[in-house]
C-alpha cells in the first residue's frame, strides 16, 4: 500500500510540518468506535450485493473487530502521518489482513464515510446527555419535593418582589431543563439521517443498497441528496445551539446559587465536598463548582458560534475547514455531560436556610401587591389601588415599619375600605396560598406539578431503559 492513499497523483513527500498540520488524530481517534462499526455495515452491505465476497467481507470484518480490540486495550499506535482515524484504521486492516482490504473503501470516500461517524456519535451522544437530563430534572423534584413548605422572596429587577415557594422556583428550572430534553430530542430526526453511498459527493456507480446499510446501522432514513449529505453539518449547529441553551440554563441556576450561598443572603450554604476554600484568607468557602459551570457556558457558546464562523462561507460541497467540526463538538458534548453529571451530585447536598429565606419573604413590602388587590376586590379600580398601596408604603417607610406593622387605624386614613381582615390579606403564608392561578405559587399547585414531574419522569426512565 502506499505511505498515503492519495498519492498517486503527487511527486513529492509531504513535507512533516504539513503532516502534523493537517493531522486530525488526536482529536478524531475517539470516533474509532463509530468507524469501524460504519465500516462493518458498509463491508456486509457490499457482500450482499456481491460487490465483494462473502468470504473477503469475513476476512475484514474480523480484522476490524480485533483492530477495535486493540484500541480499546491500549495497544494500538497512532500516528500524525496518517491523518486521521480513518486512515489508521485502514491502514491497519492492511497490514492485518493484506490486500483484501483495499476492496473496504469501494462505493465510499472519506466525505461521506467521516460525514457516518460523526452522525453515529452525536446520536449516541445526544441520548446520553438525555438520559443525563432525566437525573437531573429528578434531582430538582426530589429537592422541590423536599422543601415544599420553604417560602422565599421572589425577586424582578434583582429586587425583592413576591414571595414564592421555593420548590416553585426549583420547578421552574425543571421546566427549562425539561425544554431542553425535548430539544435534544427533536434534533435527533436531524441527526438520524444516514449519508453513507454520497461517495465524495456526486454518489457512485457500483450497485450499492443504501437502505440495507441504513437498517444494520439503525438509522430511519437515508439523505436524499449526495452533495447535500457531505456538506452539511446543520445538525452538529443545531446541536451547539441546543448545548448552549442549555448552559444558559445552568449558568442562571449557578448565578443564583453563587448569590444564596453569599453572607449577603446566606439563603443556602453548599456543601463542603462541592466547595473550596482559599489558599490565603482561611475563613473563605468559595462556590467554584457554579463558578465553573458559569465559566463554561462561555466556551460553549464560543464552540457554537466557531461552528456558525466556519460554516457560513463555504461552499457546496466538502471542505477541510470541516475537519474543525470535531474540536468545537466533542468540546461541547464533554462540558456539557460534566455539568450535568456534578448538578445531580451538588443539588441533593445543599443545605436549606429555611428561615432566612422567610424573614427575607417577610420584608421589604413584599405585601404591598396583595394590599392593593384587597382594595381591588372592595371595588376600588385597581390603578388607584395600586397608588393607594403605593402611599401607604411610602408612609411605612417613614414609620420604619413594614405594612403588616402598621395599625388598622393608620392604614385606614388611606382608605375606608380597609378593615380589620386587612391582615390577613397581608400575611405570607395568605398570601403564597392565594396564589391559585394556573402554573402558580399556591402549594396545591406546586404539589400538583411535582406530582406530575414524578409521572413524567419515571415514564421516561423507562422509554430510555428499553
């Protein structure tokens, strides 16, 4: 076999420098496992339609499942002269089985055949994280489940604003990761598209069937376009775009732990094996986990729009700006799962400060909403309630006191609607319980939408087990 298994055509070696330049390995190798089960497939389907013999694809079906052995058990050597994992594993089937297995690369180019493994893996990969998304969101309902009866100030503007049960606020972060499953899995239509037999991208001649192939690979459909299916990499976008929004989501969920677990608020105190201390001021337990997760979602989002960047000019239909798809995927796919995998860990070990987070509900007027719609049920128009309110705070804060400290006698020289069952109107726990609107606060329905969350979830785990 020659040194390269395009060179042919050139006089001359490659020069070393370009070797290592173009060298794609020490990234790719991890797709070994998608190659070689793509070629296995493409070797069976050639056998079938006698393109090769049964007896040659025995031949390099068995030298591939031991070439998979050895790298999987360290033995195999990698080496920037060969490009990439395809090469090596093609070359080593040469030099396992001879040279029937030049008759391996027949009806396909490394276009398509590249265009397979990625495919192959970012399925196995967006399943993954799916699964992963599954624990997560039940880490959320069992610590929602938990602290059902934990009030806390709710907050617009970074302003105290209402208070709200914090198994509400957990559920809300449900929702978002819920969002995201159902993201990744729409976008597995996309990515469940077989591109092998596009050949470099006009198709080929031999007599190829690509939905045999199709079906050993278990993918539902085959592209039905040859330069599209070796050009396109929308759904590694399309996945970077879901992994960003998804860090989106994390970061928010980190922010907010950063600031409870601060003096300022001391709303939760992170546990000591998800927390570490300072190397100089010995009384600091600093959030670096959240930290992080923050800080990644920076990189994520650079991999997405390095993706976008490389896409957007190239044209139909392969170019080798493409080898870079891998950096910036399998980037996002490890940072991603690691963020995943240590919220499940971290989420079940806070410890909750319930009643600092009540106090904190219990001030800074967080009533004055439900006083004006106390005066709005006596008939008074809401706008001038909500001024009516308005002055009385005013009045409050003056008189350093809260609306509920106030005496029914100073709360009525705002207004004669007002009586004595004012203050129940006024009280938190009145008033999260008044709260019964669809999707809100009210513990009845905090406690119905856990209920849920547990049904979904375990019908999920169970979709995804089979």
């Amino acid at each position: 076999m020659s040194d390269k298994t395009w060179d042919g055509r050139f006089s001359d070696k490659t020069d070393p420098s370009v070797e290592a330049f173009t060298s794609s390995i020490d990234i790719d190798k991890r797709l070994y496992s998608c190659d070689i089960e793509g070629s296995i497939a493409h070797c069976r389907m050639l056998a079938e339609k006698s393109i090769i013999t049964k007896e040659d694809a025995s031949v390099l079906i068995k030298g591939l499942d031991d070439i998979k052995e050895e790298i999987e058990k360290g033995k195999f050597k990698f080496d920037d002269s060969m490009e990439d994992i395809h090469m090596h594993i093609e070359t080593a089937l040469v030099q396992k089985v001879g040279k029937v297995a030049l008759k391996l690369h027949t009806a396909r180019s490394r276009n398509d055949q590249v265009a397979l493994d990625v495919r192959m893996y970012l399925r196995q990969e967006t399943l993954s994280i799916i699964k992963l998304t599954t624990g997560l969101r039940k880490a959320l309902v069992e610590l929602a489940e938990t602290n059902l009866d934990v009030i806390l100030p709710g907050y617009t503007h970074m302003q105290r604003a209402q208070p709200v049960l914090l198994s509400h606020h957990l559920m809300a972060y449900y929702e978002m990761f819920l969002r995201d499953a159902q993201r990744f899995n729409d976008s597995l239509k996309r990515v469940n598209v077989m591109p092998l037999g596009s050949a470099a991208l006009a198709g080929t001649t031999y007599p190829i069937d690509r939905e045999y192939t199709a079906e050993l690979l278990d993918f539902p459909k085959v592209s039905a376009n040859s330069i599209d299916a070796v050009s396109d990499r929308d759904f590694i976008i399309e996945f970077l775009s879901s992994a960003s929004l998804c860090m989106v989501h994390f970061s928010r969920l980190s922010e907010e732990l950063i600031l409870w677990s601060s003096s300022e608020f001391a709303f939760i105190e992170l546990s000591d094996s998800f927390a570490t201390g300072s190397s100089i001021m010995p009384q600091k337990k600093n959030p670096d986990v959240p930290e992080l997760v923050r800080g990644k979602t920076g990189r994520v989002f650079g991999d997405l729009m390095a993706m976008l960047s490389m896409m957007k000019s190239l044209p139909l239909s392969y170019n080798r700006d493409m080898q870079e798809d891998k950096v910036v995927l399998f980037d996002a796919v490890d940072i991603l799962k690691a963020c995943i995998n240590i919220y499940i860990k971290m989420l079940p070990e806070l410890k909750i400060n319930k009643e600092i987070m009540k106090k904190a509900a219990s001030e800074g007027f967080l009533n004055a909403t439900d006083m004006a719609d106390y005066l709005a049920v006596r008939g008074m128009p809401f706008r001038e309630a909500h001024a009516c309110a308005g002055k009385a705070v005013r009045y409050a804060l003056d008189k350093e006191k809260e609306l509920h400290e106030l005496s029914t006698k100073e709360l009525q020289s705002f207004s004669s609607i007002i009586k004595e069952d004012i203050f129940k109107f006024l009280d938190t726990n009145e008033m999260i319980n008044r709260r019964k609107s669809g999707g809100g606060t009210a513990p009845k329905n905090v406690k119905a939408a856990i209920k849920k969350a547990k049904k979904d979830l375990e019908k999920e785990t169970q979709r995804l087990s089979t």
